[in-house]
C-alpha cells in the first residue's frame, strides 16, 4: 500500500520524505490556507520535493469553473492530480478532466455508490474519508471493503486512497481492507515506526550489552 502524507507544508513534506516511505501528497484548502503560501508556490515546490502524486484541489463548485481551475492546477507540474469534490458537478468535471489526461482524485466520498460513480466517471483515486465516517459512529473500513469489491467486480482501475486517518491502526485496517494508498498527516507517519515493546526490547538489549563490557568495533 502507498502512504501519502497529508501537508501542504513543504518542509514537513521534505523532512518526512527523507525516511523514504513518502509516495505522495495531498493537499486541500484549509492545508495551502495554513501554509501562508499562494498555492501555485506551495504546490510547485512539493512536487519538486516528491516524484510521485500531488493532489491540489479545485474550489469552484460549477463545472466550468471545476475545469478552469482543475486544468491551470495539472500545469503547474506533470504530477499533480486534481481534487475535485463528490457531486454531480464534481463528477461531471471530473470525466472532462479524465478525457484529456488529466489525473483526478475525487475525495470527501462516504458511500459505495458514490466510489461507483466516480469510477465510472473517470476518477484516478477516489478518497474515502474514514476518520469523518467513524466520528457519525459508522464503520469506515467497511467501506473500503466494499468498494475494493465493487472494483474488482468490475475491473475497475480507480485506486482506493483512504483519507482522514486517525491512528496507525486505521493505516494497519485500511491495508488489511485493500486500499491501495492511505493518505497520513505528518504525526502518524512518525507513529508508524512505534511500539511499546520494540523500544523496551531495545532498552534491554543494551542493558545486557553494556554489561558484557565488549564494543563491535
């Protein structure tokens, strides 16, 4: 499964990224407005830091101004994908988009049949957002469950990028359910290398070393 990490900050894009696990980056609005950055700047400098995806999201909410934005979005660099959201509009942009080669990344989906349209639409990554679906008390890895189903049912190539993680156990659950991407915020990323017993299992290995009183070199 490929981890993206959740930043429009291009520094915490970079010091993440050089524990070599970054395979991509989302942004939205409210990450480029906490930047301080134009987000032309923002975006250009992260995907000079990362080779792979970088999601930078529409704002307008009719189709054509989805498409006005979307394409002045994909030429800011070769690997940007375009964030449009889950509405008919967003749909309808999205297929326009996809017909002229453009990357799409349809997020803010909480349903199986919602992930069925944006498929059909042409979506490149379709964000399931898991963390805001269990805030509602419903079960957020049941839904990538179900639309890894519906894919593979039908062959389709759109790839399940879980959104709005919360835990490490949410990447450890997205994996098991097929997700092909997970997109983490900065501090689980450094929670994923973590447990309580790799670091006492360390502690006590250098107890014991120590007390032997021999050095490796």
């Amino acid at each position: 499964m490929q981890l993206f990490i959740d930043s429009a900050d291009a520094d915490e894009v970079r010091a993440t990224a050089a524990n070599g696990f970054v395979d991509g980056v989302t942004t939205n609005p409210s990450l480029i407005a906490k930047s301080g950055r134009k987000m032309k700047e923002a975006i250009a400098e992260i995907c000079s830091i990362i080779p792979g995806p970088v999601c930078a999201e529409a704002v307008a909410t009719d189709v054509d101004g989805m498409l006005a934005e979307g394409r002045y979005l994909a030429r800011i660099a070769s690997n940007v994908v375009v964030n449009l959201p889950l509405t008919e509009n967003g749909l309808r942009a999205c297929r326009t988009l996809a017909d002229e080669g453009v990357r799409v990344n349809v997020t803010l989906c909480f349903s199986t049949v919602q992930a069925l349209l944006a498929a059909k639409a042409g979506a490149y990554f379709i964000s399931p957002f898991i963390g805001r679906l269990e805030d509602k008390g419903m079960d957020g890895m049941e839904l990538i469950r179900e639309i890894r189903r519906v894919y593979d049912n039908y062959g389709f190539a759109t790839n399940i990028l879980s959104a709005s993680i919360r835990s490490a156990d949410h990447v450890r659950q997205a994996a098991l359910a097929g997700s092909d991407c997970a997109t983490l915020p900065p501090r689980i990323f450094a929670a994923l290398c973590r447990h309580d017993l790799t670091d006492s299992g360390i502690a006590a290995f250098l107890k014991d070393w120590k007390s032997a009183g021999q050095s490796i070199l």
